[in-house]
C-alpha cells in the first residue's frame, strides 16, 4: 500500500499546529466539528460529516499511531 503524505506551509506557532492536529478539540475545530474519540497514541478518532441539516453524508476511522510534540502526528486509517 501506498503512503500518502501531507506536508502544508502553516504561519503559525508549532505548538499551535500541534494541538489542532492531535486533540479533539483542535480537530473539530477545522476539520469535523464531529471529531469524536482518543487522540492518544493507540487511540481511535472518528471524523464524521453532515449536510447543513444535520444528516450525516460520510465519514472515517484513524488510528493514532505516533505523537511527538511539536514535530509529528501519524495516524492510519481504519475504516471509513
């Protein structure tokens, strides 16, 4: 299986970047206000997606693989 990643230019403090990629909070801040789960390494996090009206349209499961702050979030996705 292929690889796939993302590297994104972001004017932002690391620490910053850091907390919305590996806490819930963070992540439902930007990408899915339906961020649900443990954002710990070992962790699951379900992302799921809704029309404006509430009805859900989709989503996905991602492992938490590794954390180092400041540098690094992996993640695998499970199922979705």
């Amino acid at each position: 299986m292929v690889d796939i990643v993302h590297r994104v230019g972001i004017k932002a403090p690391a620490s910053d970047v850091y907390a919305a990629l590996s806490r819930i909070d963070g992540l439902a801040g930007w990408w899915s206000q339906a961020a649900t789960g443990d954002s710990k390494v070992g962790g699951t996090i379900a992302f799921r997606f809704h029309t404006e009206a509430g009805e859900e349209i989709g989503g996905f499961d991602m492992d938490v693989l590794e954390l180092t702050p400041e540098q690094k979030v992996r993640w695998r996705v499970k199922g979705g």
